[in-house]
C-alpha cells in the first residue's frame, strides 16, 4: 500500500562552505534580491499553493455535505423527488467533461499490464493530472526564477544547489503526510485514501528530481575546479555532505523500487525495503542539515512528527481494539472459487459503517505485514438471541462481541498462503489470531440518492453488501431518500456466489426489502445454462456480461429523484460504468461514486 516515501537531499557546497540558504549568489545582492530572502519566500508560497488548494477543496467538500443532507431531508416524504432528478446542462457538462472524465475516452482505473506478473500502473483523472501538471511546473519554475545566470558559473550553480535542496526538503512535509493512514485530509476534505496514495506517490517523484538536481549542481561545480575525482573525495570527507550524498542515494534507490513494476510483483519484498529506505533517507538528510546547522531542519522535524504520530495512532487503534476481554478471535474458512471468508471476534465493540476497511495482521501467515481488505459484514453477536450465528460459527464467538467478516481472495505472498493454509485444515476452516488496524472510512454513504445502483464485479461485492443492507433499514426506518436500489454483481461462476451467502439470505429476509432491492447476478463463465435460473423476480440471474448503460438508461426511464452509482471491481468494470455514467449526464441528475485501492 505504501508509495515512494522520499525526501530530499545531498551536498549544499562545494565542500566547504554555504548550503540551504547559508550562500549568497553574489557579491551585489541586495535585501530584495538576497537568495535566503527569496528561497525562504519561494518556501512559504509553496506551502501557501497547497493551502489554497485545501480551502478550496474544503469549501467543495462543505457544499457537497450540506446539499446531500437538504436532499436527504426533503426526499424522507417525497415519493417521487421530481426536483432531485434533473439537472441543468452546466452541470451535467461539468461533470461529463472535467469532474468524472479520464484523461483520454474511458480508461482511469484498469491497469496497464505486460503480463500477469507485470503492471505498469494506471491513468489518472483530468483533475488529478491538473493538479500534478500544475504543480509540478510551479517546483520547476520555482527552482529556476530570480536566478541571474549571467553570473560566474560556480554562483548559478550555488543558487540552484541551495534552491533545489531547500524546495525537496519543503515538499517532504505534505509527501509524508499523504503517506499516513491516519491522514486527517482524507476525512475533512472527503478525499479517498487511494487518490492520496497517487499524490504521494507524485509528489515522491518531486523530491527526488529536486534532490537529484541539488546533488548534482553540487557535484558539478566543485568538478569545475577539483575534477569528478576531487568532487567524490570531498563528498566522502566532509560528513555533512557525505550524510546527503547517502540520502540522495536512498531516494533513487526508493524511486526505483517502488516503480508499478516492481511494486506489484514484489509487493511483500517492496513495503519491507521502502520502509528501511525512507528511514535510511531522512536520517541522511537529518544529519546533512543538522551538522551544518541549516535552518531547514525544522521542516524535517515536522516530517518525522507526522510520521511517529501516525505510527502512532495506528499502534493505539491495534491495542484499543484487539488487547483485552480475550483479545481478538479468527476464523478462517476456505470458499470456492480460491477465496477465503475471515470472520473477526474484536476485543471491543466497533461502530460500523459501510464502506470501512481495516488493515489485517496474521503472524501466523506473515510475521510483519499488514494488508488493507474492506469489512463485508458486522454485527453484535447478543443481538441473535442467543441463536446460532450464520456461517456455523458460534464456537469462535463471544456474546456481546463485535464480529468483523472479510472476503479475501487468493491471488500470490499473503493471500495465497492464507488460503492454502486455510484449504489444508479441516473442513477447510482454520482457527488464529489476527490484529485488526481500523477503522478506517473511505466509503460515501448513499442515503441522500433516490435511487441507487451498485455494482460490483467479483471480490468487490464487499463494498457493496454493506450499503445494501444498510440502504434497505433505512428505507424501512424512513431515515433515507431511497427508494429504488439494484445490485448487479458481475461474477465468473456460480459458485462464487457461495462467498456471501450468509449474509445475503439475511438481507432477503429483511422487512419490505421487495418493495427496494433488485439484486441482479451476471455469470460470466457459466459451465451450462442449467447454472442459470432466476430465484425470483426481485433476485435474478444472466449469463454473460452486463450492458452497463442499457441497465442505466432503464433506471433512469422511471428514475425516482438523484441517482447515485457505485462501483468497486476490476479496472475495467470501473472503467465502463464510470463512461456510462458520463454519457447518462444529460439525462437526469446521476452522481457517481468509484471505491478503489491502488498500490
């Protein structure tokens, strides 16, 4: 989950004077003109960008709140909800062009692959590239204005060093800070983890182009003079500088290894080197501004706050929710189609919400690593009177416990050894301790749409069967605005089906669900025809794949106030039902949601 985690670097001198801000670029300089004046300006402005981005994804994200509550209030006696339905052109333009548009025709979310075992990464939206275009231009413009290079070669080169140096260390604050799970933007801004994850990704590669350059106008101008023989010499005699050479080195060997490439196919072997890699970097670069006393040290200070902080939050949430009362149990059980059901007895009682994820700890399956998986199903165990809990699974549980239940499929490291080891025991159910890091929310709750259609494809189901039993109560409580919901789930076979059984027997056995829910299963790889058969007519059954706009267009025919779509699956899956969603814009007021988690 974890990407590039960089930061900045290396010499600030020729070996034996100035650095970040500590040289003058010349001997005319004056107070307006003075490099640490200016590079201390250029420091603040960036800081001031990232500001005003935020206050202005804040002001959105305040609007969105409010108009989806006066929405929600409005529709709880509104059968129809005529007002909620349309939707002026401007909008519909906005959305369908710049708000849910892909860089190019359709493709955003399904991943570029050489093969099975090698990914290259995925596109992202128009407004991420804007935002990433944008800001990368203002750190190359603000590495190369107000620099006079007229001058003698060696003070251009020491105005570059200094600047570059300064920016990387700057742009290590908001990198390190997108890098928590406990990042407190993602809640107040309403920004996914996952679109963090990218920024931080990027914003990796920023720091290290800046390092890079600041390392190498080092090097340069001291081979001016001394030779490349005596610029290594210096760089290994004086200790400030050697400091930053290490972390300047550390951050190329980050950005190497945590290219897409290597990211996915040694994804277990990669967290454990960026890990140690990031340490390696700031300690580099903590001791390069420390013993020349540069007054950016501290903004490596509020770097590694940020990082302990999250660390440790993150350690106070798994002692919170696992340590004590029996600590926590496990069951796993091993399910057709490769996947494995893990069903969590916690420690202390956790409010759910759909859309949460928690990340998993299994020593017995791997010592150190944790693995983000969304939570498909809770409950309280003493709410069953005392009956039997689904699944067989009563001699694991504790009454009054809270019970967390994930569906995990088998692909390689982690998960594949969790199923095997799974598969061997028993009856294919394996009893083991397992630490639970959450909550963590990154859904959007669907009570302020009309009408609401999720889809899912595979494993991805885990997103949406909590929305549904949760959008199903509140139609029956009167607590929401919908009134319609239809689940299409796109699986390979039938007996994939097996994974949320369980849970959706439940579901179909809820009060007034028929007059709601329409649930709708797309087999893809049906082994006969006799696989087929619809169980009913709110509970369906096709072969092959959906029409992802017809199933829209249908909806949206007799559409009741806004339509609200969700999808989590494949890239692909995403990818067509986000072009649907776009090309429906002009039809009717359609809101779309995509739950995703790039690594």
């Amino acid at each position: 989950m974890a990407a590039p985690a960089n930061g900045t670097a290396a010499p600030a001198t020729n070996g034996t004077a100035g650095g970040h801000g500590g040289e003058r670029g010349g001997a005319g300089a004056t107070a307006s003109t003075d490099p640490d004046v200016v590079n201390k300006m250029l420091s603040d402005y960036l800081f001031y960008v990232l500001g005003i981005i935020s206050a202005v994804l804040l002001v959105w994200r305040f609007a969105t709140v409010f108009v989806k509550y006066v929405r929600t209030v409005s529709s709880l006696g509104n059968e129809t909800q005529r007002y909620f339905a349309m939707q002026s052109e401007k909008v519909a333009w906005f959305k369908k062009n710049i708000q849910y548009s892909p860089i190019f025709r359709k493709r955003h979310n399904r991943e570029f692959q050489l093969s099975q075992a090698v990914n290259v990464g995925t596109l992202p939206t128009r407004l991420q590239l804007v935002f990433l275009a944008g800001y990368f231009a203002t750190n190359v413009a603000f590495c190369v204005i107000t620099i006079d290079y007229s001058g003698p070669f060696r003070d251009v080169a020491a105005l570059v060093r200094n600047r570059t140096g300064i920016l990387a260390v700057v742009n290590m604050v908001p990198l390190f800070l997108m890098a928590g799970r406990n990042n407190p933007l993602i809640k107040l801004l309403g920004i996914s983890f996952d679109t963090f994850n990218l920024l931080h990704r990027w914003l990796g590669r920023i720091v290290i182009l800046e390092a890079v350059a600041h390392t190498l106008a080092f090097l340069i101008s001291n081979a001016s003079t001394n030779g490349w023989g005596g610029a290594f010499q210096t760089v290994f005699r004086v200790q400030y500088i050697m400091w930053g050479f290490i972390a300047t080195c550390a951050f190329v060997a980050l950005g190497i290894q945590a290219a897409s490439i290597f990211r996915h196919a040694f994804y277990e072997t990669f967290k454990v080197m960026h890990i140690a890699l990031a340490i390696l970097a700031v300690i580099g670069v903590y001791y390069h501004l420390d013993l020349k006393g540069l007054p950016q040290l501290p903004y490596l200070k509020a770097v590694i706050a940020l990082w302990v902080l999250d660390r440790a939050a993150r350690f106070i949430r798994i002692c919170y929710h696992n340590i004590g009362a029996g600590g926590t149990k496990t069951l796993v059980e091993a399910l057709p189609g490769g996947a494995c059901r893990v069903t969590v007895t916690m420690a202390r009682p956790w409010d759910f919400q759909p859309g949460q994820h928690a990340y998993l700890y299994m020593p017995s399956i791997s010592l150190w690593q944790s693995h983000p998986f969304t939570v498909a199903w809770s409950e309280e165990s003493d709410r069953l009177d005392g009956e039997k809990l689904p699944m067989d699974r009563h001699d694991v549980l504790a009454k009054g416990k809270t019970t967390f239940s994930f569906i995990i499929r088998s692909r390689t490291g982690f998960t594949g050894s969790l199923y095997n080891k799974a598969s061997a025991c028993v009856d294919g159910r394996m009893l083991t301790r397992c630490l639970v890091e959450g909550p963590y929310t990154g859904g959007h709750l669907m009570h302020s749409y009309g009408t609401v259609m999720l889809f899912a494809g595979g494993v991805g189901i885990t997103q949406a069967v909590p929305h549904v039993r949760d959008l199903v109560a509140a139609y029956n409580n009167g607590t929401a605005a919908v009134r319609k919901c239809v689940l299409v789930w796109v699986i390979q076979t039938p007996e994939h089906l097996e994974w949320i059984r369980p849970w959706m027997t439940e579901i179909l056995a809820m009060e007034k669900r028929r007059e709601v829910l329409r649930i709708m299963l797309f087999v893809s790889r049906p082994r006969s025809t006799k696989e087929i058969h619809s169980p009913s007519a709110t509970v369906q059954m096709f072969p092959g794949r959906p029409n992802i706009e017809t199933l829209l267009g249908i909806e949206m025919e007799n559409q009741i106030g806004t339509l609200g779509v969700s999808v989590c699956g494949p890239g692909a899956l995403s990818d067509e039902v986000r072009r649907a969603v776009r090309n429906k814009q002009y039809n009717g007021n359609i809101e779309f949601v995509e739950e995703a988690f790039s690594w």
